[in-house]
C-alpha cells in the first residue's frame, strides 16, 4: 500500500484545521463525544501544543500569526472532536487503521516535533496520532464507498472528502456531542463559537471579542496572558 501524502503532511494539516477551525457534557469535561470525553484540561494542553507547532511551521521571514488563547482552545478541541468521530465512525464500518502507516506519518513529522518543548510532545504526538488514524479510516471509507459507484483511480482528496461527508451523515444520527457552552456549540459539522449573550455587538472591537477568528489587530492589543504565544 503506497505511503498516504494527506497523512505524512499531517503537522501542516492538523496546524490548518486548528487555526480554521439533548445530554450535558460531563463535569470537567470540555466535550462528550458518544461514550468519549474529552477533558477541559487536555483541550489546555493540546492547545499550548498546537500553539507551539504553529510557531515552529512558520517559513523563515514570514509574520507569525497571533490567535487569542480563546479560540486556540475552540481550535483544539474541534480537531479532538473530529479525530473522536473519525475514529468512532471507522470502527463502526469495520476498518482499522494501518499502523505502519500512521508510523511513517510520526517518523516524517518527527522533526517538527521535536522542536516542540519537551514537554509539550507527547501530548502533540497522541493528537498527531489520533488525527492521522481518523484520516486513514477515512481515507479507506471513502475508497471503497467511491470505488462501490465505479469510480477508478481515487485520489486520497477524493476519498478523504467522501470519507468526511459519509461520516458527518453518520454522526448526525448516531452521535450525541455535547460541548461544555465555554467552548460553544457543535453544530453543521463544526465547533461553533457561542458567547450566550443576548446583546449584540456595536463596534469592530466587540465584534471581535465575540468571534472565533478575530482581527489580527484586535488579537494585538490583548495581554500576553490571553494569546497563543
């Protein structure tokens, strides 16, 4: 089976989702997905992680791109909660993951890893990992649904998009996601941001304060203590 590109890039890809990106969640957890729980704590970690490997994928000369610790959090935890479905709606198709696979995809990022701090890595590392396995299921669903209709010649795009809409159909009607409101809501596929607020914003600035992807500007003028450093 020849080496999946979409995986090896996996660093770059996990980095890129992260910047876009009826029951109550459990106490402390930041998210429940199905029988999953993902924990306020390693939504924390993962985001101090992804924050890092942002930082060190940056080109040489280029303007390094500041986010609020806010929607790193909301980043990170939309990427734990599709790895969880991917993972879960794999399974549930009888498809595993090919380990030697997801080896190679850690042993080609292993340079950026290790430019992380030390104690950021492991926890970068099981996100890579988790993230590279949800793909590859992906990847072989979309294959076999693809290749079912006909097609021939399925690229991993291809396949990793008809993966992704099969298992969003799937999720919708078999998984319960309940997100802790501080993180917003999972809603169309996605990690919505939710202030809970009644009022609506009058000027840029708070516009900004209530939106997941603010202005570079905005995200400026913040402490230090509220940004992805």
């Amino acid at each position: 089976m020849t080496r999946s590109r979409t995986v090896r890039g996996s660093v770059l890809a996990l980095a890129a989702a992260f910047v876009m990106s009826s029951c109550a969640a459990h106490p402390g957890s930041a998210a429940v997905i199905g029988s999953e729980s993902i924990s306020a704590h390693e939504v924390d970690d993962v985001a101090s992680a992804l924050c890092s490997a942002q930082g060190s994928s940056q080109q040489p000369g280029q303007q390094p791109q500041q986010l609020a610790s806010r929607a790193a959090r909301q980043g990170a935890l939309d990427v734990l909660i599709k790895s969880s479905l991917s993972r879960q709606y794999g399974e549930s198709q009888g498809v595993q993951p090919d380990q030697e696979q997801v080896s190679a995809a850690l042993a080609a990022n292993a340079k950026s890893i290790g430019n992380l701090p030390a104690a950021e890595r492991p926890v970068f590392r099981r996100t890579l990992r988790a993230y590279a396995e949800g793909q590859l299921m992906l990847i072989e669903v979309g294959r076999r649904a693809l290749t079912k209709t006909g097609a021939q010649n399925v690229t991993e795009e291809q396949a990793v998009s008809e993966g992704t809409k099969l298992r969003n159909a799937w999720a919708a009607k078999n998984v319960d996601v309940s997100v802790d409101p501080r993180f917003g809501a999972y809603a169309k596929d996605a990690l919505l941001n939710e202030s809970g607020s009644l009022s609506v914003a009058q000027s840029q600035s708070a516009t900004d304060g209530g939106s997941p992807d603010p202005s570079q500007g905005w995200v400026a003028s913040l402490p230090a203590s509220q940004k992805c450093s």
